[in-house]
C-alpha cells in the first residue's frame, strides 16, 4: 500500500472502533498519529499479573501494510 492508499480524516484524536491487523484486531482506540508510514494508536487492555488486575494503555504502531480495515466510531458533528 502506497502512501495514496492512506484513509482520509484520521486525525490525532479520531476514536476508531476497531482496527484489523494480520495478526491482531484492536478496539476502542484513539489514533495519536497517522502518517504514509502507518498509524500510531492508544488502546487499553487488561492485564492480570500476580493476582492483580490492572488496566494498561499501550501504544502500538503498525505499518499501512499490516492493516486489513480501520472501522471509525460514527459521530455527529
């Protein structure tokens, strides 16, 4: 996918309901940064590690290559 190949309107801040990879699908994040190279997003999990149960934001970055389809949150203006 080139750099023309790129969706329209993600802004930093846009709330994406899901986003597909190859290998994984991420909902509910909020995109920090999109450019020809890829997107840059805010998603929060779960993690439970010795017992305790916490909430981690992570920021992952993937390459236009790797995303099969970006689902945008529906909002009105």
């Amino acid at each position: 996918m080139g750099s023309s190949a790129q969706p329209a309107g993600l802004r930093v801040g846009v709330k994406v309901r899901e986003i597909a990879t190859s290998d994984a699908t991420y909902r509910d994040v909020s995109i920090l940064h999109s450019d020809a190279v890829g997107l840059v997003f805010e998603v929060q999990r779960t993690v439970a590690e010795g017992g305790n149960i916490e909430n981690v934001v992570s920021q992952m970055l993937v390459p236009w290559a790797n995303i099969r389809y970006v689902l945008v949150l529906e909002e009105a203006v």
